[in-house]
C-alpha cells in the first residue's frame, strides 16, 4: 500500500495491488514546490513515512511539536488564534529517500518537518495553502493513518 500525491492536481490516492482505494483533496505549500529549508515549499519525490503521531486521539485534537496541546479544535478556538498553524487529528511524519533531493543537507523532508496532518474544516482543500505540509481532512488523515504502516511510501509528484 502507498500514496501517490499529485501537486498540480491537490489530490492524493491511496493505492494498494495497482488499484486506486481512496482519493481525496488536499492543500499544500502556498509558497509552491520545492525542498529547501525554511522555503515552505512541498517536496518532491519518493518519501515513507517515519513516524506517525497522534494514535487514538479525539478528532480535531491540536498538535504542536508533535505533542497534543490539549486543545481541540473549534470554530472558537479558531477566532481567538486566527494565525495558528492547525495541525490536527493525526500527523504522519515523511523522510525523503533520495539523497541530496530530499534526504540530507537543506532539502532534507524530515528535518524540515513535513507531515501528511489534519486540518480544521474550515481550510479549503484542493488548492495551496500549507506552509510546506500535505494537509488533509481530518476523516480522510484518520483513515489513512489507521491503513498504513510506517515505511509505507508517499510519492510526491507535479
């Protein structure tokens, strides 16, 4: 089983044995793509997942550094901190496998933090607006999260 994200597109699949198991839209770096450091830009290439974060967390649970805050998320919530980065639900946390594309260096996924995570319903998927991340829904990043192990593969591609 791994996933094939199309950039252009805003879509990600899930694929198992040559067919196609889910699909759905996502949102990634408004800054475009690219895997530089501090860019918050979405890599490209063959990545896995390394770690995943957030196992039988309450939907909508708030994450920061990969560590739930408490907090769940709400419309209120929301109001009050407009500019927050709303990491939720589950994280699943990529490593580049190709080395000086996006392993190691300043184009290294892992260290840059990207992560497949959930996002409040309020963010409008199927276009750009991460800060580097694949956000996803949050019903869709849970049943991805439930599917696959880590190492499975994530091909990010325009």
């Amino acid at each position: 089983m791994h996933i094939e994200i199309d950039l252009g597109r805003q879509r990600l699949q899930l694929w198992n044995e040559g067919r196609v198991l889910r699909e759905c839209l996502v949102s990634t770096g408004a800054n475009g793509i690219g895997e530089i450091n501090g860019s918050g830009c979405t890599p490209r290439g063959r990545h896995v997942i390394r770690a995943k974060v957030g196992d039988g967390a309450a939907a909508g649970t708030l994450f920061t550094r990969r560590r739930p805050t408490g907090e769940i998320w709400s419309p209120e919530l929301h109001a009050k901190f407009p500019g927050r980065d709303w990491i939720l639900t589950r994280i699943l946390w990529l490593s580049g496998t190709e080395r000086g594309r996006n392993r190691l260096g300043c184009v290294d996924t892992f260290r840059r933090y990207i992560y497949l995570h959930g996002t409040p319903p309020t963010t409008r998927l199927g276009i750009p607006g991460s800060k580097g991340c694949i956000r996803v829904a949050n019903n869709d990043i849970v049943e991805l999260y439930d599917r696959l192990p880590i190492g499975a593969e994530v091909n990010l591609h325009e």
